[in-house]
C-alpha cells in the first residue's frame, strides 16, 4: 500500500512537474528543479520555491542595500502564546518560514495586518516599524536575514514619533 501511495504522489509529481516545466519553457523561463528518483526509487531532491519577491509583505519593493560585506543569518524564533512584540524595524531584507502556530504582523503606520499560519512565507518589511502576535499557541519560526557584518537584525521603534497611527 505505501509503495502505491509513493507511486501515485511520484506520478502526481512528475505531472505537474512537467506541466510546470512546458508553461516555464513558453514563458522561455529557465528550467526549475525536477524530482529525480533514488536508488530506491523514491524522489531524492524535491526543490520548492517557497518565496522569491522583490517586495516586502505590504507591496513595498525593496531597495538596494548592504555595499559592505554580505552576512546571511538564520535564526529560529519560539514565540510564546498570546505575546506582542514590541514595535520594530529590519535594516536588510528578510522572510519568516512559519513552521507551527499563528502569528499576525501589523504595520504601525496605518495598522494594515497579515494573519499567517504554518507553511507561510512571509517577505518582511524594511525599515518600517512594525510588530507580531501571537494567538493561543506558540509560533515557530524560522527567519532568514541577508544582511552586512555587523548591522543588527533589528531595532526597537520609537514610538513617540515612528508608531503612526496605531500608537504604542
């Protein structure tokens, strides 16, 4: 039964891998990853392309940034239930893989907000304040920073003057 299971996902797979690969070749874009089978004859290397922006979550497009050394960081946050984090900002570009939880990020200018839940991608803003929250679980998250050496990942917002309308 597994081994039917497999056969059908690998066969699933293989089509829309392939439907997928002909749109890509009419759009005459380059040739995305194709599952291959292993020695066992399970797919070995399935790639997914989970977000790919030039703009962050509210449709921001990021600028140039960082001339000085690149310096990538992962981090994995654990956020408790029912906790708000304080206003802030990201100097660099990042995005936030949701692992487990629900979280809702909200932008302190006029307090647009994003509910996001596990398997979300979330492309975060730079250098606009803004915060989280979480609901009656804890969120995982796991968050890429492409940032320079030494620059922090982020800084706490002032809220006497860059909260906007949503205050503290």
């Amino acid at each position: 039964m597994r081994r039917l299971h497999a056969t059908a996902i690998c066969f699933l797979l293989s089509a829309s891998v392939l439907s997928v690969a002909t749109a890509r070749d009419a759009a005459g874009l380059p040739p995305a990853a194709v599952p291959r089978d292993g020695p066992s004859g399970a797919t070995s290397v399935i790639s997914e392309t989970l977000l790919k922006t030039e703009s962050s979550w509210d449709g921001v497009n990021y600028a140039p940034y960082a001339p000085d050394q690149p310096e990538l960081t992962v981090i994995r946050l654990t956020i408790a239930p029912h906790t708000t984090l304080p206003w802030h900002t990201h100097p660099m570009p990042n995005a936030a893989y949701v692992v487990s939880g629900e979280l809702v990020v909200q932008r302190a200018a006029d307090g647009k907000e994003r509910k996001l839940t596990a398997g979300d991608v979330l492309a975060e803003m730079v250098d606009t304040v803004h915060r989280g929250r979480t609901g009656e679980t804890p969120v995982e998250l796991i968050v890429f920073y492409a940032g320079a050496s030494g620059m922090p990942l982020s800084t706490p917002a002032d809220c006497e003057s860059d909260c906007g309308g949503v205050g503290r």
